[in-house]
C-alpha cells in the first residue's frame, strides 16, 4: 500500500493514532507546559514559571541528509528528532514537544512512513517529547521537518557567542561514529543504523553551573561548529586534535576504509555531542565541588581523565574530553578570512 493509497485524511488519522499511543502523549495535560496537542489547528502551551521557552528546527531532506537505500526509515525517524533534541541540549533546555511536516511522494510505501513514525516516537518517548502536531505535502522526494520546543530556566540559556580567551574547551563523548558509517555506507560496506544521543541531560546541567562559557551541538563537524562558537565570540582557538576523542577502534576502521581518522572525526559531522567552554578561574566557593574541581584540575599525565574532568562527567551524565583552550582573536590586515572545513549547505 502506498500513500495514495491510504488519502490524505487517511494519513493524518494513522500518524494521530500512533502520537496517542505513544508513551510521551500522557504528557499532553501534565503541567510540564502542554495543554493541548494534536486535533485543533494548533498546539497550545504554556510556559511553566520562571522559564523562557526555546523553539528550533531542523530538515532531514532525501538525498541530503539520508537515503532509503543505506538507512532504513524507522533510523530516519530517530536522526529527525535526536537533531532537534541536541540543539535543545545545546542551549540547557528540556523537551515539551514537537511537531512534524512531512512532504513525500505519492508512491511512497506505507511500511516506510510507519517505520519513520515508530522512529520518531520512539525518540519521542525516550525523551518525553510528545509529538503535539504537523503537516502534510506532496512533494517528488521525501523531506522531514520538525520544530521542536522546550524551556529552560529564565535567563539561563546557553549562547554560542560566551567563549571567552582562556576558557579551557571540551566535548561530551566521541566524534567520528557516524560519520564513519556514512562513510562506510558511500563505500558499499554496509547501512548507517547508528543514531546519537541527544545530550539533553548534559545540557540541563550545564545551564545550571557557574562558569560556563559557549555551548554548541556538534552537528556539521567539530570543526565547523567550534567556528561558529568563535566567531560569535570574536575569539580564537588552540586545540590538540589527538586529544578528540574518537570511538574503540576507529582508527583501525579508518584505515581499512582509506579514510583519515582525525579528518573524520573533527569534519565529519552528526555527532551531536556538546562542545562548550568552561572559565579557567572563577571566585572561590562560587562552585560546588564538581565544577570546582573541572575547573581547575589537570588532566591525568597518562592520557586519562584526571580528577576534573571525571568529576565534571559525572555531574554532566558523559564523558567528556579537554580538547584546547579559547585563545584572544588576532586580526591580520588584508588576510583572507579562512572557514573550517565541515558540512555546508550552499
């Protein structure tokens, strides 16, 4: 059966039928600030107190972003949401819910649009993010995108433009991951069924600290991403690239695939793992022991996390990596502007 099949009121009862038994829909009259979801021409919502609201969007587009042939839909489905989930991560905020366009062709089958669904809502329930609304279109190829909301504590967001020189930079996890199976995939060698973490968790407790600087998700590569970080900080960076920290035997895989390891993991992209600043010295007693310590602590002489940084893992949830320092921005007159290599749109 295909989607010419089923009608477009078809459809939209199939996707409502499957929002409503999800998990997070029992959120949808909870006071975590959604009053009313699916059904009416939109969503309703309500701030909870003490709390700005944080809205962002992302577009997973066929032959861009994915193909049927090396992902199945319902991994599609999960990348759709888990995009929009870390940019929440990135600025410390919590999920309330979202809501899904989805343009595909007529002929598109069933069991794809139900894989893609059962992806998105199983992320959805995951995260407790309801999905609370959307659109339909007929389009020559299949794109999904989803606006997703939430809310973090009044004041509190975190910006990419926060760096400052002598922050100490770091990321949560390893880089490199997906992009490998892309990579991987391109080559012939098998399908992309890996799908990150939305740092969610992280995030939130990073907006609740003292001290910390910038936060970007990772999301078009390292490199990329620290770019904008630096340029809306009109700071500079140094960084040990060896130190990034890359999945267990990447560098083996790297090389059957003819790939360069450092190159994969710091342009490779979708990642979506946190990389933010901390201040290298703050007022003593303005942190509480974990961030004290992350702070100021060195890493271990053999390679492994000292003291600090394992402390600020487990206050944030993740491992994370000290991978450079934000350094003052030196202006060379008439130098051309250089951006870092990574995904571009145009």
């Amino acid at each position: 059966m295909k989607l010419r099949d089923l009608g477009e009121f078809g459809l939209i009862e199939r996707i409502e039928r499957a929002a409503r038994r999800s998990r997070a829909a029992s959120r949808i009259r909870s006071p975590r600030g959604l009053v009313v979801g699916i059904g009416d021409d939109g969503a309703v919502l309500r701030p909870p107190a003490g709390e700005d609201w944080v809205v962002t969007t992302d577009a997973l587009v066929e032959g861009v972003h994915f193909r049927w042939s090396t992902q199945s839909a319902r991994c599609v489905g999960r990348r759709a949401l888990v995009a929009n989930l870390s940019d929440l991560a990135a600025m410390g905020a919590r999920p309330l819910g979202f809501v899904f366009a989805l343009a595909a062709p007529p002929d598109l089958e069933i069991r794809t649009l139900d894989g893609l669904l059962a992806g998105l809502l199983e992320e959805a329930d995951t995260h407790g993010c309801p999905l609370i609304g959307g659109n339909l279109s007929r389009a020559r190829q299949t794109s999904v995108t989803i606006t997703a909301q939430g809310s973090v504590q009044r004041g509190c967001a975190l910006l990419r433009s926060a760096a400052r020189p002598g922050d100490r930079i770091f990321v949560t996890g390893t880089l490199g991951g997906v992009a490998l199976e892309v990579a991987r995939a391109a080559a012939g060698r098998g399908r992309v069924r890996g799908v990150p973490i939305p740092r969610l968790r992280a995030g939130r407790a990073l907006a609740r600290m003292p001290g910390v600087g910038a936060c970007i998700d990772i999301s078009d590569g390292l490199l990329a991403d620290l770019d904008q970080v630096l340029d809306r900080s009109g700071c500079s960076a140094e960084l040990d690239l060896a130190s990034v920290p890359r999945p267990p035997r990447f560098e083996a895989a790297c090389r059957r695939l003819g790939v360069d390891p450092i190159g994969l993991a710091t342009r490779g992209g979708e990642d979506y793992e946190l990389l933010f600043t901390l201040r290298r010295r703050t007022q003593p007693g303005a942190l509480g022991p974990a961030r004290r310590s992350a702070a100021s602590g060195p890493r271990g002489s053999s390679g492994a996390p000292g003291p600090a940084v394992a402390a600020l893992s487990r206050r944030l949830g993740v491992a994370v990596t000290e991978i450079g320092k934000v350094v003052r921005k030196v202006v060379k007159r008439d130098a051309r502007r250089r951006k870092a290599a990574g995904w571009r749109h145009f």
